[in-house]
C-alpha cells in the first residue's frame, strides 16, 4: 500500500469553513491513489480555553484528568472532519488513541509514543476507508488517556508515519514553509526550500514556532521526510529531511531569537567541585530550564562569577531557590530583565571559516552589545538587550544574505 500521513493543525482546522477545505485536501491525494491516514489538530483556540477552564476548577487539576480533559479538543475537530469525508461520499471514520491504540510511556501532560498497533487501521484502509485519528494523545499502560507536550499532534504524525511506513508525511499548516526568520519580525525573510532535522531542531527550539522540537527530535531518530506546508495555498512547502540532502553551498539557514528571556548572574560564588551541580539540581528538579551558561573564575581560583539564562515566568522561583541554596555560598544575585538570545544557523558553518567574526562584525556596527556567547557545530548565538531584536536580525540577515 502506498501510504500517506496528512496532519492538519489547529489554524487548519479552525472553522468550519477551514475543515471543508482540509477535506478538499484529503481528496486531493486520495485521487493520487495514496491509502491516507489523516491526523487533526484541536480546532484553533479549544486547548487554550480547556486549560483555563481547568485553572478555574483547580489551581492544583489532577494530571491523569487534564490529559482527559485537554484530549477531546481533537476528538472534536476529527469527528468533524470524518463527517465531512462522509458527506462527499468517501468511507471514514474518527479514531481516539486509545481505539487504534497508541501506547504511549511517562508521565501525564508530557507522554512518549513508544508503540503503534497497526492492525485495525490497516484492515480498515484496505477496505477503502480514510482513518481520521486524534493527534497528541495516546493511552499508558493503566489504561488511562495521556497527551504529549503541546503542540504533540506532530509527534503523533511522525510515528504514525513511522510505523506505517508511509512514503509521506505533511504537516498543514498556516504558512507556506519554514522561514529564514520569523515573517512577523522582518519582512525580507524567504522561504527555506530544504532544511535539515539539526537546523530545524536548533531553529524551533529557539523559537520557530513552526514545529514542536520534540517531534522534529523523533523524525530525525525515525528518519521520517516532513513537508510543512499551508493549508490555504497550493504551493510547495519546507522539506525537512537528513544533512546529505542540503546543498552544501549555503553556510547559514536562518535567523531565529527568543524574546522572553532573564540573565541571571551569581557574583562571588565560592568555588568548589561540583559547586555548578549544586547551583543547577535544584532547578532541574522544579523543571526550570536553564539555556546559556558562563562560568569566570578568579584569578586566585577561590571565586567565581556564574551566569546563566532562564525563562520571565521563572524569575521568582529561580530567585527562591538560589538564596535558599545551602549548598552554595555567593555574594550576591544580579537579575537582568528584557535580554533576548538571537541565533545563526546553518550546517554549512562547520566547514567555513569566519562565520563568528560576520556575525559580531555585523552587530557592532550597530551598537549591539553581547552579552553572553554560546555555540555549537551549526549555532552560534547571543544574548542581547531585547529592545535590539528587529536590528539584530535585520543585519544578520543582511550579511549572510538570507534573502537572496
């Protein structure tokens, strides 16, 4: 069988206007004789308003419930869609995770897809039916509903894709392709025709909305081809595939920046081994990420000054944990509000010297100051005052000319 993965997200299924139109693109490839196994987003705004209603009921909402709760925003919209498939004359039906069944490992609200059982779809394509089935959830081995991160209906794409062995998997959504930069900042900004799994891995998890980083993670271990595309234009999109594929010839993909980032900065930390573990335990065990870190030791080696960034919405907590540390000893707490990591990326930076000096060449001559450097193979980024965004990346992408 010559299978196809179509997932549509929540803007592409947003109305019901919107859900004729993804149907009309289900047909589309059912005339191009593919078996389709279609995967739906919640209609655009439900999961939101699902999630508040349970912040009303409960400050502290029982997790296995949320998963309940937040997991019949795609119940909805699949249902919708099958309907319309039915009213056109095509055989469909809507499946819940725990129908096909999905089996999916840890914990609630952030759940892993680790098993497929496949025959009860495949019998029900061979017999000429469309499976429409819910995204972003599955069942666990309590028999209890799970949902993955948000934005999961991608992951659930993927792994479809990957145990069926389908030849395709698009991803509908409402822009055309992945960007070099985000459109709603610089308006120059071109649409990638290819970008590897690293590249879009480092772009989404630094901002590009486009895809939720832990489904890129699971196309690139599963070797899945993603297409990004608009449900709204026939136009082709953004393939997402492995490094051999990429011209070799481009040296930086794209621009990507944060916008809701705190530096924090320990002064005087009194320096020991394993003082750095000490500082970070207890903020990975309250889930605070932590991203850019820099460590300046004194000359004498008895003190040293630790930076590193977090998340706005941590602050507080962050703040708390540090000074009730008794593990470590410091003089005091510098908190930096409004700074904003921005990021070259791009695969072609491995082999070609100089990309590092561009970069702060490029930002000097706009009186951009750096304030923390980080990098890795195919990144280099940095951390800057917030009100610079717009100019940053505009010179950025000016000097690797991305919009050629």
């Amino acid at each position: 069988m010559k299978i196809i993965v179509l997932k549509f997200g929540g803007t592409s299924v947003g109305s019901i206007e919107r859900i004729k139109k993804a149907v009309s693109i289900i047909q589309r490839y059912t005339k191009k004789k593919y078996k389709v196994i279609v995967v739906s987003s919640a209609m655009s705004g439900v999961t939101n308003d699902l999630v508040r209603k349970s912040q009303k009921i409960s400050k502290n909402f029982n997790a296995s419930e949320y998963d309940v709760l937040v997991s019949s925003g795609e119940q909805i919209s699949c249902a919708l869609i099958s309907g319309r498939l039915n009213h056109i004359g095509y055989n469909s039906r809507s499946w819940l995770g725990w129908q096909v069944p999905i089996i999916t490992e840890g914990d609630h609200k952030k759940s892993r897809i680790t098993k497929i059982f496949k025959n009860k779809i495949i019998k029900y394509l061979k017999s000429g039916g469309i499976p429409v089935i819910t995204g972003f959830q599955g069942i666990n081995s309590a028999e209890r509903i799970t949902t993955l991160e948000r934005g999961g209906s991608d992951a659930s794409a993927i792994m479809l894709a990957k145990f069926f062995n389908a030849e395709k998997c698009i991803i509908f959504t409402d822009v055309e392709g992945v960007y070099t930069t985000d459109p709603n900042t610089f308006k120059k900004v071109k649409k990638i025709d290819k970008i590897s799994y690293e590249e879009m891995l480092e772009m989404a998890s630094l901002g590009a909305k486009v895809m939720q980083p832990a489904s890129i993670q699971d196309a690139r271990l599963n070797r899945i081809n993603i297409e990004v595309k608009s449900s709204f234009k026939s136009k082709p999109g953004t393939l997402i595939t492995k490094k051999k594929n990429i011209s070799a010839n481009r040296i930086i993909t794209g621009v990507s920046f944060t916008k809701n980032d705190t530096k924090i900065t320990l002064i005087g930390v009194v320096d020991k081994p394993g003082v750095a573990a000490s500082i970070f335990e207890p903020l990975s065990m309250n889930a605070i990420n932590v991203d850019m870190v820099v460590q300046n030791v004194s000359a004498d080696g008895r003190q040293t000054d630790l930076t590193f960034t977090i998340k706005n919405e941590d602050i507080k907590k962050t703040e708390k944990l540090l000074r009730n540390n008794k593990k470590i000893k410091f003089q005091k707490i510098l908190i930096k509000r409004n700074v904003s990591k921005i990021s070259i990326i791009g695969v072609g930076m491995i082999t070609t010297p100089g990309v590092t000096y561009r970069m702060f060449k490029a930002l000097s001559k706009q009186n951009i100051n750096i304030q923390v450097i980080s990098t890795s193979e195919i990144k280099i980024s940095v951390l800057i005052d917030k009100q610079h965004i717009k100019k940053a990346v505009k010179a950025l992408h000016k000097e690797f000319e991305l919009e050629k």
